[in-house]
C-alpha cells in the first residue's frame, strides 16, 4: 500500500523530499556558521553575518516549500486510500464482502487510513532531521575524529537500545489494531442496538463495561504500552546525548591549541542536535504506525480483489425467460452451527408474472432471493438468462435486471438513476400514492427528508426499486412493517400494476390472505422447494410457517 501511494505521488514526492534535505543542510551550514562566528576575529564577522543571513533565509524557504508539499502529500493520500478502498469494496463480490465484514472496511477508511496520511506530513520532519544529524556528525568528525568516534560509540548504544524497545512497541500497536477492527464493530452495534440497550438496562450494561469498555480500553491500553515504550526509548537516546556532552567538556577536553573551538563546537553542535534527534525519535513511531495501518489496508483490500467483476458498461439483455436449474448454495447457519445447504433449486421466472416465495424462519427465503439477483452466484448447477447460461464474466450484467428491497435495505441520499425528465413528477405520483406526499416529497433527483419511520422508509425504497424501472423486481418481507391499509395498497394495487407493466416479480410473504393474489406459490423449507414449479396459488396449500 505504501509502495502504491508512493509510485501515484513520485513527482510531488521526490520535489518535497529534496527541499526537506536542503532544509537540513542549511541548518547544519547555520550551525557551523554561529561556531565560527563565535571563534572568529572582528574583521571577519561582517562577511560572516552576510553568510548567516543568506543561509537562514534559504532554511526559512526550504522548510516552508517541504513542509507546504508534504501536506499536500498527506491530504492527497489520504484521498487515494480511501478512494482505492471504497472501490474495491464496490467492485468485490457481495459474498466475500460479508465475510470482510464491514467493521473492519469502518476502520480501513477511517483510522487506518489517517495513519498512513500522517505519515507524509511526518516526513519532512524525518528527512530534514536526519540530514541534520548526519550533517552535525560529519561536522563533528572535522573538528576531532577521535572525539567523532567516541560519538558514534555512543549513537550506536543509545540505537541498540532503541531497537530492542522498537521491536516490543510494534507488537503492541499490531495488536491494538486488530484489536480497533474488532471496537468498530462494537461502535456499530452501539447506534443499531440503540432501541434494545434502552429497553434493557442489564443489557446494556453488560454491553458497555464488558463488550464495549473492554474493547475502548484494550486498545488503549495497548496503544499506551506501544508509545510508552518510544518515549521510554526516546528519553533513553537523550540521556546518552548529554552524557557525551558532560564527557566532552569535562573528561575529554585537552589543552591543544585548537582545542577551545573543537571543544565549543562539540557542545554546541550536541545541543543543537538533541532537538532534532528527539524529533526524529518521536516520529519513527509514525512510521511504524504508518506500516501497521498500511498492512492492515492491504491484508482487507487483498480480500477484497480489484475489478473481478465490474464491467464498464454492461449490456444489459431483455428479460424474456429466467431459470435455476439444479443451484445449489452453501453458507454456515447459526441456529444449528453447521453449514445450511440451499438446493438444488429448479426454478423459473417470467415477464408479467407474480410469485410469492413462503416459508419459516431460517428456511433459506433471503439467501434463495440473493441467488437469483446474483448477488450469490451459484456453487452447483446453473442459472439460464433467455435459455443461456450465465457465466463468470456475465453476472455484472445480470445483476442489472434487477431492483430489490431487503428487509435490511438501505436510502441513499439522492435517487441515483439515470437522470431523465418527469423523475420527481413520477416519484411523487408514487409517495402520494402510498399517502407519504404531505412527509416528504422529490426535488431535484432526492428525498426532501428520511427521517421518517421505519414502515414510511420502506415505502420510500419501493418508489426508489419502482423509479429504477429494472425488468424484475423482488420485495423481501416488504409488507411486514406496514399497516393493514398499505399492505392492501401493496398487494391489490402496486403488484398488480407491476404485472400489467410486464415486470416479473418475486415476493418473499407470510401474508396468507393475499396468496391467491399470485401467479404462483412456491414454498421453501430447509433449503428445499416443497411445492412444484406449476402449482398455482388456488390450489390447496398447508398452513403457512410462522412469519421470519
């Protein structure tokens, strides 16, 4: 992932670097510069304060362009990650979207890619302060390579130490960010479970201090061990710093005739340096930080392979005839803590016709509507579009044939259909035909207001799969939050004009009252079709199920 950002910035990237390094070399001139002055005669010192003041205003410029550069760097990263996520979580298959799990999506868009961003905005700060360090210590080995050597003597220890504390602070944020994926999830169930946690105090307290507060805290608490350890390491590197400084002046100064400038220059390009070493220090975290979110972005993105299955402009075939023909699917079932076998489905489909799917709780209803739209190609058998199978490079295509709503659909905020004339007209025909028009209305390709109740927005979704004008449609428990008067409206208005209209529908429903409004009736239960393809919904028919 890091590799990827830099190869899309190289340009922008390689001209904020090069102002970075010059901004460290002419704070390492400057401080040559301030201990010559120091030394220096009185008839030097005029063309000395030219030099000093020539060098100052280009520091002053190359930390303004790098610093500038970089935060352009970072906010452009931060665009890229995100963008990059978003469309493989657009283009990669719905199932193995579920199985990523959208927590861990949360905080790849979020956190993760914050840490990467900052990494860019740290730079300049790392480059710049590395070349001051390497800078001051090339000055040092001029004034005395013995006293040079010692040095690096004791920049060697302090980088030891540091190591080994380096490498236990990475297992700690690793950690915390696995756990993170797991607070994100708990952060949803906070806003989804709002009504349940206030319906049950014990509940909810049991979900706050020992799901949710012990998630808050472990990543805290891990975050807090990991950065205690790159302070602990950093006040260990200075320490050793001023250690050498106390050595200089007072063990290893001598009595030679330069011996003054070398020991002045010593101490003060020490103390000078500290600043920027400790600068240095206190950001080699970001970058392991950086590391750790830009692995975590790859490992969720590599689960979720780019461009599989995404067609530009997919040709989208009339629907004249669709057919399951011995599909079967696989998925673990929760109730039963195995694996749910659906199938082998023979089932077909027709324009102008209306079929009800019936069945009890866990009998695979859903997981069989999702197999028909695509969402979940096949594992056995085929699905025939027009009496041609459907294949790999296909289902894109297909999946255009439909518009559907879930029991868990979702608004979004504008109606994002190909704009064309009459859109708002036609959608407020549609909300005043479900009495929603005095609550909202269309304007402009959107919504005026969702906040709405949960029985109102569902209607919303049906103007929404309604407006999509698609060739087939299918309402998944759509009456199930209504009210007797808009279940009427459902079933004896909207079903029926939708049939005259020449879609095909499929209504997954436990409103047995409404059965003989369809074409026909299939029943399913454990994954199998109990009733066969032709039977007609006047035909007796058992008991239905207990609704799901």
């Amino acid at each position: 992932m890091l590799s990827y950002l830099i190869r899309r910035t190289r340009g922008l990237m390689t001209a904020a670097a090069l102002a970075s390094i010059l901004s460290g070399l002419f704070s390492v001139l400057l401080i040559a510069q301030i201990n010559a002055a120091l030394t220096s005669d009185s008839a030097s010192r005029a063309s000395a304060a030219w030099a000093f003041a020539g060098i100052a205003v280009a520091l002053m410029v190359c930390r303004m362009v790098s610093t500038a550069l970089f935060e352009r760097l970072g906010q452009r990263a931060l665009a890229e990650l995100r963008s990059f996520v978003a469309q493989c979580v657009a283009e990669t298959p719905f199932a193995q979207f579920e199985r990523v799990g959208s927590a861990r999506i949360q905080s790849a868009l979020t956190e993760h890619s914050n840490n990467v961003a900052v990494l860019f905005v740290s730079l300049p700060v790392i480059l710049t302060n590395t070349v001051i360090v390497v800078g001051c210590l090339g000055y040092l080995a001029m004034l005395s390579w013995q006293v040079f050597l010692f040095a690096l003597g004791v920049i060697g220890l302090g980088a030891v130490g540091y190591h080994l504390v380096h490498l236990r602070a990475i297992h700690y944020l690793q950690d915390a960010s696995s756990e993170q994926d797991r607070l994100f999830g708990h952060f949803r169930a906070l806003t989804d479970g709002a009504k349940e946690l206030r319906l049950h105090q014990r509940k909810s307290r049991v979900f706050m201090d020992q799901i949710l507060g012990e998630s808050v805290e472990g990543v805290r608490r891990l975050r807090t061990y990991g950065m205690s350890l790159f302070v602990i390491s950093t006040s260990w590197g200075q320490f050793l710093m001023y250690a050498f400084i106390g050595l200089v002046l007072f063990v290893l100064a001598g009595d030679g005739p330069n011996q003054t400038q070398v020991m002045t220059g010593f101490a003060l390009v020490f103390v000078f340096m500290v600043t920027p070493l400790e600068g240095l220090l206190i950001n080699i975290p970001r970058i392991n930080m950086a590391r750790v979110a830009a692995s975590r972005i790859d490992d969720i993105t590599r689960e979720m392979p780019q461009g599989q299955e995404r067609q530009a402009s997919p040709q989208v075939p009339a629907l004249q005839r669709l057919e399951l023909r011995d599909v079967t699917h696989q998925y673990y079932h929760e109730q039963s803590d195995d694996f749910f076998e659906l199938g082998p489905i023979n089932l077909s489909f027709t324009p102008g016709e209306v079929v009800f799917l019936v069945g009890g709780n866990g009998s695979g209803k859903t997981t069989l509507a999702k197999v028909v739209v695509g969402l979940y190609p096949p594992e056995g058998g085929e699905v025939l579009l027009n009496g041609e199978r459907v294949e790999a490079d296909g289902w894109d295509a297909y999946r255009q044939l439909f518009s559907v709503v879930f029991s868990d659909f979702h608004l979004f905020e504008r109606l994002l259909e190909a704009p064309r004339d009459g859109l708002d007209e036609e959608g407020n025909r549609l909300l005043a035909k479900l009495h929603l028009q005095h609550k909202v209305r269309v304007e402009n390709g959107a919504f005026t207001t969702q906040a709405l109740s949960q029985g109102q927005r569902k209607r919303l979704a049906l103007v929404v799969a309604y407006l999509e004008d698609r060739p087939f449609l299918v309402f998944d428990e759509w009456a199930a939050d209504q009210d007797p008067l808009f279940k009427e409206v459902f079933y004896c208005e909207v079903l029926p004009e939708l049939k005259r209209m020449g879609k095909a529908v499929l209504v997954i429903t436990h409103d047995d009252r409404y059965f003989h409004l369809a074409d026909r009736l299939v029943r399913l239960e454990s994954g199998k079709l109990l009733a066969a393809e032709s039977e007609t919904a006047e035909e007796p028919l058992a008991e239905p199920s207990p609704a799901s």
